[in-house]
C-alpha cells in the first residue's frame, strides 16, 4: 500500500496542507468503518451520504490525514488535512502517481460477463509464481480501480485488477489510470445498453482498453465473437501491441479441445497440450473460456505448463458467483451479483448438473434495458424450455414478462410471481427440507442474496 509523507500527498495533488507535513501516511481508506492506523482517508460525496461527515469515526480509528473539499466546511483539526477541488479527483490523481511508481506488471480484465471470474484465475495462475494482487470484492469503477491501485505493495510483482464500464469513455479512463502490461476482453454483451443505443457501441466502449496498453504490451480477447473481432479490426491499436486470442474454434491462439464437468468442477483439455487435462474447482463451460484468456497472461509472464497447473489449484472466487449452500438435502445455487441473459443461461448450464427431485428457478428483474425489456425478459421465460425446472419464481415487475415467457412456450408445472423479495423468501422456506435445488439470480441492485441467507439462516434452525 502507498506509504509516503502527507507533504509528498500535497505535492502530487498540488493542494494546501493544514497539518504536520512530516507525518506518514500508510495506505488509503474511502469508507470510514475501515480506517486503520495511520490511514488517509478520503471521503466521498455521494447521492445519498457524504464521507465528511463520518470523520470523527475516521479519526478515532487512527486515520493521519484526510482529502477534504474545500467546498466542505469546518475541516479537522486533530489530523493532516489536504484541501482539494473534488476528492475522487484527489484519489485519482494520487493513484496515477503511485501507479508510475509501482515496478509490478498489471493484467486488465474487463468484459460484459466473466471479467471477475477471469480476474480470479488470472490472480490465482500468477501467485504460484509471483507476489500477485487483485480487484477485491466489486471495486472496479473509477473510485474503486484507483483505491485498488493505491492498496499494492510497493514489492508488488504482478496486479490484476478489474475495470467495470456503465457509459462510453470510462475504460478509456481506467486503462490509462492502470496502463496495463496485458488487457484482456473476455466478452461484449447487452449490458448497460441503456447507456448506449447499440451492441455495437458497448464493443466500441470495450475496446478502449487498447488505448492504456503499454507499448509492446499483449492484447487478449475473446476471439469468437464476430462482433468484437469486427469492432478490433476497426479499431486504431498501436502497432507494438500484440494480439491472441481464445475461444472454442481452431482459428484461436488458445482454444478448447475438451471439456466436462460435474459439481466437482470442470475438466478441460486446450490445444497447448503441454498442458494435459487440467482440473479446475469452479462450475460452468464459460469458465473455461475464462481459463484460458488466464493461461494466455500467465505464458506472457513466462510461467510453464506445471505452474500452470498448479496455479490453477489456488483459485479464490469472489462471492456472491455460483456459491453452493447446501441445508440437509437443499441446494441453493446462489448466484446473485448481476443478471443479463448470457449469465443467466451460464448459471442455468450449472443448474443442470443438479439432480434433484424438485427444482425451482428464482428469477429478478434484469435492470438497464429501456424499451427491449419486456422482450429480453420474454425471451429468457421462453429459453428456460431447455431446462429441466419444476418451478419458476419470479420478484420485480420485469421479471413478470420472463413468468409470461415461461407459461407461453414451456411446460414448468408451476410459476409464482412476487413483488418483493421478502415474499419469495418466506414463500422458499416450505422447501428448506426436502431433496431440492433453488437457484438465485437477479441484478444487484435487488440484492437477492437475502434470499439464500434467509434460507440458510431458518434451515440452521431446524
């Protein structure tokens, strides 16, 4: 973690200092139940609350220093203050100076749907090798990326951090914040669209990873996908950054050759044989895909096939992502931190593997479609024919058109629907003792974990 004076902080920020100039700074804080000794902590003016005014907490945990907005009244007095225009801009800016500091090579993953999973093989494969840091938790936007800059070791030898997108030019700005040695594109899909009028322009939006590679640096990316191998080809890419891809087909640097799969994980065969079978503990054919744009990185970083292997024995998945709670006979597959089509049938291919005497489908709302969600949620209703699901609950008003989709076009003997996620969980709870499996998905904003933990909490009561 940056570890450096309050003055050197003023310095790079260009900013006036209330305080002792002398006094050092170990590590960043944006949330104020987090502070630790001798943190700066930045506060950050949001819709709802406002960092500043949890800065007695601050203190109390021993924070050195804070960015304050000179906007803000009665800055502290008791600690360091460094007073700025904006504080996420304060944040910002002080990651940019860390980052150019920092020796460590840095993998960028960013990508509609498996970007998170790959950034935990990616992590995983390298730390066999290599002191090597990740993305924690969802902290991939333009407040998060920076504070996972500024939380590296300065021996840091290898960072993957992840970088999220809502709206056109905000990778641009997180890859030239990260300036990545390696950028990878898992996938482009119909997320977000409510910020961009087209499919097109979410790949176009994506592809600014390219424009923070380092020279000579390696461009990974799913090579598969007709629109992203038009929207590559049509993109200005310095002619020092290098191309691979990977993807089911031969024409790919990397490509599957055989794959299969229980609850025990997957088992796949790539076309670098050298490789052999590889085993890996995670579920789903998409994280194969994932695997190998993390075998493409760890070739770059020189690592041969048995540390490979080895590496992929040390994966540690973010939460929230195809977690299994088992309560006696009960299986929840609680898959909740973002739905959109593409997800939802990755985790419905996981959802097969289970065998169980009854099977219910819990499906929220998928948010950020505008004027095509009554027909992507119709859509998703219809697509679950191919699945053996003995029950459909729906929660949210747009999930209303998948339970349309459902009754119209497949034979699921019951479908439920709820406004609430309260109601669904307490109308779940008949089923905590019999031989079944419930999966979980919705968007995050429905925060339909409450269900599983629900679940989970009166099956512990029994």
């Amino acid at each position: 973690m940056i570890n450096i004076k309050i003055k050197e902080v003023a310095e790079i920020l260009k900013a006036p200092l209330l305080g002792d100039p002398e006094k050092y700074i170990q590590g960043v804080s944006i949330d104020s139940r987090n502070v630790t000794e001798n943190n700066l902590f930045i506060p950050i003016k949001g819709a709802t609350v406002d960092g500043h005014n949890f800065i007695n907490e601050a203190i109390k945990k021993g924070a050195a220093a804070t960015l304050w907005n000179k906007d803000h009244p009665d800055p502290p007095k008791d600690i360091g203050v460094i007073l700025v225009d904006d504080t996420v801009e304060g944040l910002q800016e002080l990651s940019r100076a860390y980052r150019k500091k920092l020796k460590a090579k840095i993998v960028g993953v960013t990508g509609s749907n498996g970007k998170t999973s790959t950034k935990d093989i990616t992590a995983a494969l390298l730390s066999h090798k290599y002191k090597t840091q990740k993305t924690m938790g969802n902290y991939n936007t333009e407040i998060g990326v920076p504070y996972t800059l500024l939380s590296l070791d300065e021996d840091c030898e290898v960072a993957v951090i992840e970088m999220g997108m809502e709206r056109k030019g905000e990778i641009d700005f997180l890859t030239n914040l990260v300036e990545p040695d390696i950028g990878i594109i898992t996938s482009v899909g119909l997320v977000h669209i409510d910020n961009f009028p087209s499919i097109e322009e979410i790949a176009k939006a994506k592809l600014e990873i390219v424009n923070g590679i380092k020279d000579n640096g390696l461009f990974i990316y799913y090579g598969d996908d007709v629109l992203i191998e038009e929207t590559v080809k049509n993109t200005p890419i310095k002619e020092s950054i290098r191309k691979q891809t990977f993807g089911l087909k031969e024409k790919n640097t990397l490509w599957l050759k055989d794959f299969d799969e229980s609850l025990d994980g997957i088992k796949i065969k790539v076309s670098d044989e050298s490789l052999g079978e590889l085993k890996i503990d995670i579920l789903g054919k998409h994280q194969a895909l994932n695997t190998m744009a993390a075998i493409l990185a760890a070739r770059e970083f020189r690592m041969n096939s048995e540390e490979i292997r080895q590496g992929l024995l040390k994966i540690e998945k973010t939460g929230l992502r195809n977690e299994i709670i088992k309560i006696n006979n009960c299986n929840i597959l609680n898959d909740c931190y973002k739905s959109n089509p593409v997800s939802i049938k990755a985790a419905l291919s996981i959802f097969d593997l289970f065998k169980s005497k009854k099977k219910i489908a819990v499906l929220g709302d998928m948010l950020g479609y505008r004027e095509m969600s009554k027909d992507i949620h119709y859509n998703v209703g219809k697509d679950l024919s191919g699945h053996t699901i003995h029950e459909l609950v729906t929660i949210g008003q747009e999930a209303k058109h998948i339970a349309k989709g459902a009754r119209e076009n497949t034979n699921i003997e019951s479908i439920v629907e709820f406004d609430t996620k309260e109601e669904a969980a307490r109308y779940l709870k008949q089923y905590i003792g019999e031989d079944c499996t419930i999966l979980v998905k919705g968007s995050r904003f429905l925060k339909l974990e409450y269900i599983a933990n629900k679940l989970e909490e009166w099956g512990n009561e029994n």
